[in-house]
C-alpha cells in the first residue's frame, strides 16, 4: 500500500474526473495540480510528466501513470485493502471490460459523435465493428450482474461507469434501462460524490 502522497494533474473538464473518482475510492492523499489547455498543460514541466500534454496523469516516487483506465488498474493494485480489483484468479473479466471502455466503447462513442460510420465492409477495421455491437455487448453484461463484471462494484466500473454516465448525460449512448440503472447505482457512491463536488467547486 501506497504510503506517500499522489500528486494528480487534471482539469475539471477533462477525463481528470474519472481519474479523481479512483483517488476517491481508494482513499489516497493527494495534491491536485490542475492545468489548463493550450497553456501549462503545453510546457515543459507537464511534457516531462506526459509528452502528449494532456491530463490525467499522476505520479507516485518516480513512477507516472496516465490514461484512465491504467490509473484505475493502478490504484486498485495500489490499494488491494480497498477490494477494487478480484483476485487475480478471477481478474479476466475486470480486464475485459475495462479495457473495452477505453478502447472499443469510447472509440465507437467519439466516433458516432463526430459523425464518423465505417462502411458495412469496413467495420473490420475500426475494431469495435459498430455501434450497436459495442452498446448489445454492454446491455448483456449489465443485464446480468450488477456491476460490469460480477454483483461486486470494481476499478472497471469506475470507468465503465463514468463512460456510461457521461454517454447518458451527453446524449451520446443510448437511454437504455440497464445504462440507466447502472448509472444511478454508481453514481450513488459516496467517492463519486465528493469527487464530483470537488471537480464542479473548480469549475466555479
């Protein structure tokens, strides 16, 4: 278990916020240094942290990690006290899916967003084939667990969860009850809540 601080770059209108939500449920301490686009998150110190200059990141000692969905994997195995990631025997799913969100799902969501359908015999290509394949694969999972890989709340639902909440609150997934239950019951937690207060308090 982690026994120095984390110090977490983000900006609260960014994927920062799933980012944070991890710190939070984990419990860690923290500083938050938030950047700003175009600007600090372009210069020298920050490229050094991240070369693509842009957020989250957070760094521990000597070590940084950035990308979502790496800082949730991270974290959770930082902290196994806190149970957000199964035992390694049963870790095939968690893996699964969260790394599903970071690829096929936000990929087929940014996608769909900007306009963008890959030709019928093209699908191959794009990886996640369409659409409707990414969001029927997400229904059946959540139609048949509480949380995205078993009745037990993990690191993947941290970001699988902030996708679909996100996707619901943009308009970009589809309204479908088993997104929308999901939703509420993550959204419920208490790490969530603080996290959120704290990013909306920055905005402000």
């Amino acid at each position: 278990m982690m026994t120095e601080d984390i110090v977490f770059y983000t900006n609260p209108q960014s994927r920062g916020r799933i980012a944070r939500w991890a710190l939070e449920e984990v419990g860690a301490a923290y500083e938050t240094k938030v950047l700003d686009y175009g600007t600090s998150m372009k210069e020298a110190d920050y490229l050094s942290i991240n070369p693509m200059g842009k957020v989250p990141a957070i760094q521990y000692g000597n070590q940084v990690v950035t990308e979502c969905a790496a800082i949730c994997a991270f974290l959770a195995d930082a902290f196994p006290d806190k149970g957000l990631a199964p035992p390694l025997a049963e870790r095939g799913a968690y893996y699964r899916w969260l790394f599903f969100a970071a690829g096929p799902l936000e990929a087929a969501v940014i996608n769909n967003a900007l306009g963008f359908v890959a030709p019928k015999d093209r699908e191959i290509m794009v990886g996640y084939g369409n659409m409707e394949s990414v969001l029927g694969a997400l229904q059946n999972a959540l139609s048949a667990n509480e949380y995205i890989t078993s009745d037990r709340f993990t690191a993947a639902d941290i970001y699988v969860g902030a996708q679909i909440t996100w996707g619901l609150q943009q308009g970009t997934v589809e309204a479908r009850e088993c997104f929308k239950r999901y939703s509420e019951r993550v959204t419920a937690r208490e790490a969530y809540k603080k996290a959120n207060a704290l990013d909306d308090a920055l905005v402000q």
